[in-house]
C-alpha cells in the first residue's frame, strides 16, 4: 500500500508492475453498465517510475481519499487475469 484513502469511499488506483519493473498505472471506475472494471491510466507513463509516483502523489493531494496499491507479479498474462478477476 502506498497511500491509505477513505475506508468506505475512496477510489482506487493501482501501480502494476512485472517482476519489480515497468510499471503500469490502472483506476477502477464504472463502466457504462455500472460494474466496477480497471482501465489503464496515461500511457505515456508506463515504464517510468519517478514520473507514475509524481503522478499519484498529485492525485493524493487533490483526492486524499485515493487508496494508491502496488501489485508486483511475475507476468502481464497474471496481471490481467488478477484485474480481470475483480471486475
């Protein structure tokens, strides 16, 4: 975890990352029919690290009830199927 939002009403936002590297940021929200679904967050950040936590450091401050989550796994294939899981 690297930063504690509200227990019952804070969004989340996930850095991915694949074996310690190239991390990837993901935000849950509501897809059209209303089930929650994870989508990508600014490609352009993807594989730099100072850059992704300036970003959800600036989210933090605007929105402190942002939960931020780290999930470090051994492939992209388990990366999608544990987002895809959650959906």
């Amino acid at each position: 975890m690297l930063h504690k939002g509200d227990p019952t009403s804070g969004a989340i936002l996930l850095v991915g990352q694949i074996k310690g590297r190239d991390p990837v940021l993901f935000e849950r929200y509501p897809a059209l029919d209303g089930s929650l679904t994870w989508h990508r967050v600014t490609l352009s950040l993807v594989g730099e690290d100072a850059e992704i936590t300036k970003y959800w450091k600036a989210r933090t401050q605007r929105d402190p009830d942002l939960w931020v989550l780290e999930l470090d796994v051994a492939s992209t294939e388990r990366l999608d199927g544990l987002l895809a899981a959650d959906a």
